[in-house]
RNA sequence: GCCGAAGUGGCGGAACUGGUAGACGCGCCGGAUUCAAAAUCCGGUUCUGGCAACAGAGUGCGAGUUCGAUUCUCGCCUUCGGCACCA
C-alpha cells in the first residue's frame, strides 16, 4: 500500500478485484429486489466526451447506490452502432463503415472502463449486430401483418447534402439536423409506422410519469398536439374534379364569419388548377421548394392566389371564393382551412393583403362587435350576426353547429393530432435493412421468420451518392416467399431511431436466441432509472415509449411505460476563447489560454500562454467541436485519476443543471481525494485511544450525515449537496482527531468510505481494505444511522426581535415553553430591543427560533 | 408569439415543509512549514460603517400576504432551452 495517493495503480487494483469477484454482474436469479439503472447508450463516434462521462458518471454513481442497498441492479451498456457518420467517415478515408465503427467501440469501451463504470459487461451489444438487428426485423413483419406499418408515396423531406429523406422530428428550423442543409420536398415510397394510432395513448399516459421532468412531458404534450374540432365540407360549385372541400377547424362556431377558403398548395384542387393554369403552377411550385427554405424567416409575408372556384357555405349558402396560400400546411389536417379573418391573426392579415371581406360574429367584453381594424379578436364570447347561434358560447355554439352540420351531412366532430406517422425508410448503407421483398406479383412481402435476419452486407465501398445496396445486384435479388418468382429485395434502410426504440428491453434478454425478448425482460422492465440528456426529449423518448407498447401488444411486456424515472443530465459548458485572423474569428483551446485575474479574483482576460497575444473571453459556452473548448476527458483521467473527475462532475453541480468546466474545480476535487487518502493513512497509523471527550459530537456528525447523503443520493439525486455533506463530516474528524478518539474516528472514516464509494469507488475500495475490511465495498451494506447517536442534551435557538436576529440562547432539551421564553427575554443584546417597548406576542418554533414581536 | 426552466457573494453552488441567507468547493488575502519552491496545514473572506462588541443594507425589479418571505400571491425585467403560420 502506498503512502502517497496513486490513482493509476489503486484504480487498477480496484477493477482487477471487482472483475473477479463479478460484483457488476446483473443477477436475475437473486431474491433481493430488481434495480434496473440505465443511461442512454453512445453513438460510437471515436471517443468520449465529457458529456458522456457525465451521463455514466451520474446512472454509475445511481447504480452502486443502488447495489449497497442490497439490491439486485441491471447496469448494462452498448452501442447505438447504425448511422450516418459511420458512413461519412468511409467516404473520407476509404474504410469500410463496419470496421470503423467496431474499432471505435473497442476504443471508446476501453475508455469506458478507465472510469470505473460498473456495467454488466456479459450483456453489452451493438445495435449493428445481426443477432441484435434481426429481432426488430421480425417485429416489423409481424407490424406488416397487423397493418402498423404500411408503404406509401408521400411528400417528404430530403436533405440534398446527405442525400436522404428526413423524418419531421429531424428537421430544424428547416434544416436537416445533421447536415444543416436546406430541407427540400420530394414525393417517395416510404415505409411509416402508425404511430398516430397510439397518439392518445402516448398522451394520456405522461399523467402517470410523476418521475419524469415536468419539461419533458410537456414538450411531449405539445409535440402529440391534440386538437378537438369538427371537419367541415364546403360544396364546390364549379369544380368538374371534385364536388367539395373539407377543412378542419377548432372554431365551428365562428363558421358564420367565414369570407373564403384557402387550400395549400400541395393541395389536390390547387394541383389540378395548376394543371391547366401556368400562374398558378408556379405560384405553388414557388410554395413548394419555398416552404421549408422561407420557414426560418421570422416574419413571412401572406401570399396567395385565388384559383377561380367558388364553394357554397353550408349553412348560409353564401358563396365564398377559393384561395391557395402559402399559410396553410398540406401537413396538418386536411389541408385546407376556413378563414375567419375577424377571429383569426393569420386569416385576418391574408385579409388584410388581398381586400377580402372581414366579418365579426363574436361579440367582444362589451356584447358589441369586436374592433378588428387593427387585429383579429381571437378570444371566445357569445355569437353574434349567427342566425338562430347568437348568443351561445363557445361550447353550446360548438354542439348547436356540429348538430346542424352533421344534420346536413356537411361535417361532424374530430380530434387532430400534430403527431403524424413516423417515417422510418432511409435511402442510406449503414442501417438495419427493411425486410420486406418486392414482387412484381404478391407486392410486398414481409420475409419470413425463418429467413431472417435479412443480413447488410459489410464488405463494401462507400463512395457518397447512392446507398452501395441499390447497385448490389447478387444481394437484391431474391425469390418471392409468396410465389416463388424472382423478385427484388428492398434496398431501404431503417432510421436509427428504430434501434434506440427497444434497446433497453434486449438488454434485460440478452443472449436471448430464439425470440426478441425473452421473461427476464418482464421481470426487469420498466426500467426504474433513465439518464440522457434533454435533447432526447421528443424523439427517443416517444419513439421508445411507443415501441414499448408495440412489444406489450405483440405480448413480450406486460407494463405499458419503458421508463419510470427519467433524469436528465445538463450540459457541460467550458470557457470560450477567441482572437481575431483576418476579420475572422479563431477559436482557441482553452488549455492554450493564461488567465488574467482583477484583484477580487475575477477573471479579467486571458493571454495566448505561448505568444503572450492578447485573446478575448466569448463565455461559458456547451463544449464543443466549433467552439474549440472541449476538455479531453482522456487527458483528465491521466493526470487526475478518474476518481477526481468523477468527484468534481458529481460536485460542481446538480445533475440537471448545465455544468461549468472549471480547472481549479478539478485541482480542488483531487486535492479533497488526496486529502481524504492521507487522512485514513494517519489513522490507521495512529494508536488506538480510548474514547475521547469529543466522541458525541463526531458521532453526531457522523449520524447526521448519513441520514443526509443517503437522502440525497436516494431521493432527491442531489449528489453535489451528498458530497458537501461528506466533506463537512471530514472537516469535523481534523477538527475533533484528538478529542474523539480511535474508535470514533474509525467509524467517521468507515461511513465517508461507504457514502464516497458510489462516487470515487477506487479510493473507497482502497480505503475500506486499509481501514481493515476484506471484499469489494461494492458489496458492503450501506451505513445505516444510529437514532440514538442523534440525541442532544441543549438546543441552540436563535433569538429574533420583530424578525431580526438580535442573540442565540442555549436551553436543555425538555425546557418548558415559559423558560424558554424566559431565556430569550433575559439574552444580553434581546433586551437591548425590547427595553421599555411592550411585548405584543412571542412566537416559539420548537428546536429552530424564538420571536418576540414589539410594539 | 406560445410553452418550460432559471435569476442568490469575485465564481460554481447551498438553504428540502414559510423560520439563523451564503453550507461545501473554487478564487483571493494573511500566517505556519521550507534555504527556496511545490505540496501541505491554520486563519479570514456578502457589502457599508466600526479597533471591537455590534449596527445598517442585502437573494433580478415593484407591490402584497405574514410575527417572519430566496421560498407563497400579483405585476414587470432579463437569461437559457423547446416549439413555431398546427387552422
């Protein structure tokens, strides 16, 4: 055992013993109860950032608590292997992406273990495995079978840099998310799963997420977008190619103020204007390509043009004209949309743009007619100029109008989801093929079970352009499983997003031969602990939430929710640099920068430490590739030992919080890991003593901490104020060393081994075996508090005169009311406020205060 | 625009149920140790006044409820995140 702390060799040794004792595997077949902790698994991009080593870090220290609990804990990890880059990164360098993509698993899995992480190695895969792929393959088919999945030709976006179609969540501000480019819209045969089907499902069960942040299920909320509304038909009058127009409203009883109707111009009778009219082809051409492009301009002009038809109201028999508009999405609802310039912002400036009539039919605060020159009225009120309407509201006018549609079979009510279909096909390489083959006889045929799993072949080149399946002629051609003749396999592949959907369920079955999921998966799902980061809020986190009722439906599960406690883990921000090169901004690395500091201490500017070049601070900023500030969590574990990063990630922040990177944070981390090493090395050095005076008051703060750390590590995941908590213990074992004795200092150092050991468990498990234990601290029970090492003989009380702290008294514990009061009445400083003032009333809050209010 | 989160010392943060604001750490200041430095240890550190005891002010701003508000209510301001022509 060394004298000076050495991380390298006590992390080491520390690993070696947990190895062979196997105290990280996942033991189903315990009696003790099941603890499933997982943290979002990595793309495998190379190597690890510190974002990552904050989310391991955080479900780690979880999971270690958890197994001192005496719990039996599924902790296991993998690699969300599919996806783009693999396939960049061949182009760029000519390697194939298969390859790429194990040796950086291998890689980053050894960086993984430098951390110390406690994953049940035995059940690690990657989702590129066939043995993995094959299984959500089968799961398709069988979703072919009960019509949950379904092909057809839809508009969609394509990203001309990657060359694939996007799926809606993947658009930014109409850019793809990974390329950045400008979205386009093109027309293809695309697989989609009907997810629109389980859209009130997904809703209504975040009511029963209690352990989800609140901004989760919110976001979630908005995405699924329900909307309660009534369809109504316009009859067209002089329209060879259709008889009439449905829209959607949420505001039938504002039908009476209807002045025109606009449709998209993806719309089928705005496309069948264009046909015979080159105006309007170009207008909607322009909308087309436009859309999406002019998306990110705040303030986009109303544009429109009237297409010569005209539709019939269908109570007023009004007739009104038909417009097409670049307002209106071919996306959502029908397509098309009633306009109520008076009572909507939109209609109202289309209105406005194009002298269309506007007409109020809901009264204002006053029961007049709303002033609408300035701005539509978009609240709710009685009805006005509504015929036999006026002066229902809202909800009597809603009834009253569906009533007299669906009378007319002219409309009836309908609920509208944001959420659409997903779609899953992607003209890429590097993903899970779809196993569907194409015949030019049977259509589309799922394969069959026992020819799966459709394999992607891995030996090929990657060149950009076309996915490499497309021209693979020996692996396209097949013969139908139908009908025997020769057909084609389909050369699509699925998002990625399908493999991340269902990944936490296999690992609970892994190795699981003959089917997806096997009984374990029931016995350990729903996971009891998620940690990811925010920006998996909508997608994943709703995508995996419907696989996981897709797997109940098939009956693999029997619960209805993946995750029950969802922790989502900051950022982890890093100060920027900058100078200037030709009128450009350089970014510089912050381990090239000196700090300059004012004298309170305040960083005041920075210099380039080679060049002594003046470079200016641009602020903590998320670490980042662009920004140039990312700390190599590598390098940190190297000089500092990965217990301090642990340490400092876990103290410098609350979890959700976004973490501030910070070098002397670090040096401050170690110096307490140092410290806390030197501390036990003196103890057990020490002779044994009999107990010392101070011996209560140790134990005391020794008690009082546990209960604290445990509550916080447990429950309310604050590991930062745990920590606080333990170093504030440790200050008190220097302060009463001498006073309290051997035995009691032992018992302090025990309880900060264990309490720490979820946290920096190589100097724990070190720790524990010098402080005379055998075995991993991994498996020592957890410090339980001792009640009767809480009592005290006094209390301290603070003293307030009309809420201002004037004095402290000290009172025995069973003091009665009165000489409590009494006490605080005669305090020194007390009586220099109450003098000669008269004592209106004494407020006494049992073990915290007394105040005595004057007058 | 809508939704969500957050504003506390020089900095990261703490104060959990309305009850001592600033725990813990960083930084800074002073001291010890050292030939010297590193490392380590001890003390101080919200601001203002005071040798001190202590007093006054203080949790983004403005009101309110309360014996008492960082915490609750109302109205603003700012920052960050998400969504964004969703009919």
């Amino acid at each position: 055992m060394h004298d000076t702390y050495n991380p390298t060799a006590i992390e080491a040794a520390a690993r070696a013993l947990w190895d062979a004792t196997g105290v990280d595997a996942a033991d189903e077949t315990r009696s003790a109860e099941h603890y499933y902790c997982l943290a979002m698994f990595p793309y495998p991009s190379g190597k690890l950032h510190m974002g990552h080593v904050r989310n391991y870090t955080i479900a780690d220290v979880i999971a270690r608590f958890q197994r001192m609990q005496g719990r039996a804990v599924l902790h296991p990890m993998g690699w969300d292997a599919f996806g783009l880059p693999a396939e960049n990164a061949a182009i760029q360098h000519g390697v194939a992406p298969a390859q790429w993509t194990r040796e950086n698993i291998a890689h980053m899995r050894e960086q993984l273990k430098s951390l110390g992480l406690s994953y049940d190695w035995s059940r690690e895969f990657a989702t590129c495995d066939p043995d993995y792929y094959r299984w959500e393959q089968w799961l398709f088919t069988r979703l072919v079978e009960k019509g949950l999945a379904y092909r057809k030709n839809a508009i969609v976006n394509w990203d001309p840099i990657d060359n694939t179609v996007l799926a809606n969540e993947q658009v930014i501000d109409g850019r793809g998310w990974r390329s950045g480019a400008l979205v386009e819209q093109r027309e293809i045969s695309q697989w989609f799963l009907r997810i629109s089907e389980y859209a009130d499902e997904l809703l209504e069960g975040l009511d029963h997420l209690p352990e989800w942040p609140e901004a989760v299920r919110t976001m979630q909320r908005n995405w699924i977008g329900k909307s309660r509304g009534m369809s109504i038909r316009f009859p067209v009058e002089n329209c060879p190619a259709c008889d009439e127009l449905e829209v959607f409203t949420t505001r039938p009883d504002t039908l009476f103020g209807v002045t025109y109707l606009a449709v998209a111009a993806g719309h089928p009778l705005a496309q069948s204007v264009a046909e015979r009219r080159e105006d309007i082809a170009q207008f909607c051409a322009e909308c087309l390509r436009g859309s999406t492009a002019a998306a990110d301009l705040e303030t986009q002009e109303k544009r429109g043009m009237p297409l010569g038809l005209l539709a019939r109201h269908p109570l007023t028999g009004d007739i009104l004209p038909i417009w097409v508009a670049n307002f209106v999405l071919m996306g959502y609802g029908t397509g098309a949309v009633m306009s109520v310039p008076a009572h909507d912002q939109r209609d109202w400036e289309f209105a406005q743009a194009y002298d269309l009539p506007i007409r109020a039919v809901i009264a204002g605060p006053d029961g007049e007619a709303p002033d609408v020159r300035d701005a539509a009225f978009t609240d709710t009120g009685p009805l006005i100029r509504s015929d036999d309407f006026d002066g229902l509201d809202f909800t009597a006018a809603f009834s009253a109008i569906r009533d007299a549609l669906e009378e007319e079979g002219l409309g009836e009510e309908r609920i509208q989801y944001r959420l659409r279909d997903w779609g899953v096909s992607r003209q890429r390489y590097w993903g899970c093929p779809i196993p569907i083959i194409r015949c030019g006889h049977c259509g589309d045929v799922p394969v069959p079970e026992e020819q799966l799993p459709v394999h992607l072949p891995e030996d090929v080149i990657v060149t950009g352009g076309a996915s490499p399946l497309t021209t693979m002629d020996d692996w396209k051609a097949v013969d139908c499983p139908r009908c025997g003749r020769a057909a084609t396999r389909e050369t699509d592949t699925f998002d990625t997003f399908f493999e991340s959907s269902w990944y936490y369920a296999r690992f609970a079955s892994a190795g699981c031969a003959d089917a997806m999921l096997d009984d374990r998966a029931r016995q350990w799902t729903p996971v009891d602990q998620y940690v990811g980061g925010i920006e998996h809020a909508i997608l994943h986190l709703l995508y995996a939430r419907f696989f996981h009722r897709l797997m109940r439906d098939e009956g693999l599960l029997d619960s209805s929710e993946p995750f029950t406690r969802l922790l989502t883990q900051g950022m982890v921000l890093a100060d920027s640099w900058s100078r200037d090169v030709d009128g450009r901004k350089e970014w510089i690395a912050p381990d090239r920068v000196t700090l300059e500091r004012d004298d309170k201490g305040r960083i005041s500017g920075g210099t380039l430490t080679e060049t002594g070049e003046l470079v200016s601070h641009e602020g903590m900023v998320k670490m980042s590739k662009s920004k140039n500030n990312g700390i190599d969590p590598e390098a940190m574990i190297a000089r500092y030992g990965a217990d301090t990063v642990r340490l400092f990630i876990m103290f410098a922040a609350p979890p959700e919080a976004s973490l501030e990177w910070s070098d002397t944070g670090v040096e401050g981390a170690s110096r307490f890991v140092r410290r806390f090493w030197r501390m036990v090395q003196e103890h057990v050095a020490s002779r044994p003593e009999p107990h010392g005076p101070a011996r209560d008051e140790l134990r005391r703060k020794v008690h009082e901490t546990i209960a604290k750390a445990t509550d916080d590590i447990g429950r309310r995941q604050t590991f930062n104020t745990a920590i606080a908590a333990v170093m504030e213990m440790l200050n008190t074992v220097t302060a009463l060393r001498e006073t309290a004795g051997y035995e009691t200092v032992q018992e302090a150092l025990e309880a900060a081994c264990l309490l720490l050991a979820p946290i920096i468990p190589h100097t724990a498990q070190a720790l524990w075996e010098r402080l005379g234990h055998d075995g991993p601290v991994v498996t020592a029970p957890w410090p339980q508090v001792d009640e009767s090492a809480l009592t005290v003989s006094t209390l301290e009380l603070v003293v307030q005169v009309n809420g201002k702290l004037r004095g402290r008294i000290s009172v025995p514990v069973e003091a009665a009311r009165d000489a409590v009061l009494t006490a605080a009445r005669e305090d020194e400083n007390v009586m220099r406020f109450i003098d000669g003032k008269t004592i209106r009333k004494e407020i006494l809050v049992p073990g915290k205060l007394v105040n005595l209010v004057v007058g």
